[in-house]
C-alpha cells in the first residue's frame, strides 16, 4: 500500500524491474499480499498508467522466466530512466514449477486490457518472440534448432538459458491460445451481427461495430503476419524434431478452428499442413463431444443418487 501510494505520487518511479518485482506479488503464496498487488494494479495504478500492464507485458515473459541473455529483457531492467533501479532477482517464477503461477500473472494483465492493447501483445509475441526464434543467431533460435531430447547437442548453450529460452517460447504458445488474449467474440461476423439487436441502445451498436473492426483487424493479421511465421517455424521445429512443434500445431490448429475458410486459401499450396489440420481439428471436435457425453453421464449419476 505504501508503494502504491508513493507511486501514484511520483515519489519513486517504475525503474528497472520494479514493475516486474509488483506483478509477481499477484501470483504470491500469501493470499493477503496477493490480493493487494492485484488490486493495486488493477484500480489506482492501471488508472493512473493505463497501459502499464500492455506496455511490459513482453517484457515479463522474459523476466519471469530468467531470459537474461535476450535484449528485451536488458531493455526491461534499463528501463525507468536513470537513478537507483530495482532487479529481479530473488524472485522464484521461473522454471517449470514455476509455470502456474506466472500464467496467474499473464492472466491477470490479459484480464485487464483493452482489446485493442490484447491485439498489440498478440502482435508483439508473434513478431518479436516466435519471430524472434527465425533469426539466425540468439537463444531461442538455438532452442528451436536443438535436436529432441536423447540425440546429441549441437550448442553450447548452458542448460540455465536453454531452460529460460524454451520456457519463454512455451509461455509464449500458453498464452497466444488461453482465452483471455481472445479479442471480442468469435472472429465471425455473423457472430458480431447476433449482437445487434433492434432495441440495441446506440451505445451498444458502437461497441459491437467496434468488435467487429477489431476482429477483422485481427484477423487481417492473423493472415498476413502471424501464419506466415507459424509456417517458417514449423519447418524449423520439424527438421529438429523439437517437442515445441505439439504446442506450436496446438496454437495452428485454433486459430484453423475460428477462421477455417481463411486458413484454407492460405494454405492452398501446402496440402500437407492444410491435412494435418484438418485432422487435428477432428480429433478435437471428437475430443470434445467424448467430453460433452462424459458430463451427462455424470449428471444423471448425481441427479440419480437418491438422497438421506
């Protein structure tokens, strides 16, 4: 409380890591320390600073996970200006026990943005972490170029920033398919037209043309910047057999759910992919009515207990 209130009087400011050291007291083990980092940065913080939460989001997924060898996280510890600055370390999020309690954090920024502020972190991810991972040089290049587990290592990485590199792009593909990134409703427009109704107040009809720029603006980009370097990526990860390549088909396959048609004429020239999809997206529908039948079931059990 006392930090809040010296920040939202400009005594100190968001030097170095300081915003990072706050946003891992969402996901604290201590319930009351929890709740007051949350509520700080969800009301008197946010509101002061409404893009705080967009602006470092990126750069969190890199602090989190102890990505200290890529320039965005230099970059996030410069950053503030000059004067005293504040690191991060001592902070436990990173590492694979480590991954729930960062999604709480991603989750907590996400459930606080604006879509226009989900679709520049959508942008950002793409571009400057699995886009980033096409370069020819730096950690998560070399992550995605390592040979699958049991065959032999061709870099000379340590395993501490193997482990930062692959957990960021593996927070990277976790976040880019959690629901709360998700801009609007569905990405259709006969979704968004369900919206509008005749008694619609004029202020309900801005919103929903508003959803409905959005998606198409998501979708335009979906198509002309994030396939393209799913596709280059994809071929990056088979060559080396790396077991990032599920997750990365994970996130393929639903943006291939929500915009079928589109993915469709992309992927015209590449039969191959365009049939892996296609099957993935079966086995998920058959997935989710086995799934849909198991809750009835399960209903009807319960609704047949006969009570004391």
């Amino acid at each position: 409380l006392l930090l809040s209130s010296l920040l939202l009087q400009d005594y100190i400011k968001w030097r170095g890591l300081f915003i990072h050291r706050f946003l891992a007291a969402v996901a604290d083990e201590d319930d009351e320390v929890s709740m007051l980092a949350q509520a700080a940065l969800r009301g008197p913080l946010l509101h002061k600073q409404p893009s705080l939460l967009c602006n470092h989001f990126v750069g969190a997924v890199f602090v989190f996970n102890s990505c200290k060898a890529h320039p965005i996280y230099a970059a996030e510890a410069s950053g503030g200006g000059s004067g005293l600055t504040v690191d991060f370390e001592g902070a436990t999020l990173a590492g694979s026990e480590g991954f729930f309690r960062r999604r709480e954090v991603y989750e907590m920024m996400l459930t606080n943005m604006t879509d226009e502020q989900k679709l520049e972190v959508t942008a950002r991810l793409v571009k400057e972490i699995l886009g980033g991972a096409l370069e020819t040089s730096g950690d998560l290049s070399a992550v995605c170029k390592m040979p699958a587990v049991g065959t032999k290592n061709a870099t000379r990485l340590p395993s501490s920033r193997v482990e930062a590199a692959t957990n960021v792009l593996t927070d990277t593909f976790a976040i880019l398919t959690s629901p709360e990134i998700k801009v609007g409703r569905k990405g259709t427009d006969d979704a968004d037209d369900d919206l509008v109704s005749a008694n619609g107040s004029k202020q309900d009809q801005r919103n929903v043309h508003k959803l409905r720029l959005l998606s198409k603006i998501s979708r335009k980009h979906l198509m002309e910047i994030v396939i393209p370097i799913l596709c280059n990526l994809k071929s990056v990860l088979e060559g080396s057999h790396s077991p990032l390549l599920k997750e990365l088909m994970s996130y393929l396959g639903k943006i291939f759910r929500s915009y079928k048609s589109e993915v469709q004429e992309y992927l015209a020239n590449d039969p191959t992919m365009l049939q892996e999809l296609e099957y993935d997206t079966r086995q998920y529908e058959k997935k989710q009515k086995q799934r849909e039948r198991d809750t009835m079931v399960q209903a009807e059990v319960v609704m047949d207990v006969p009570t004391a």
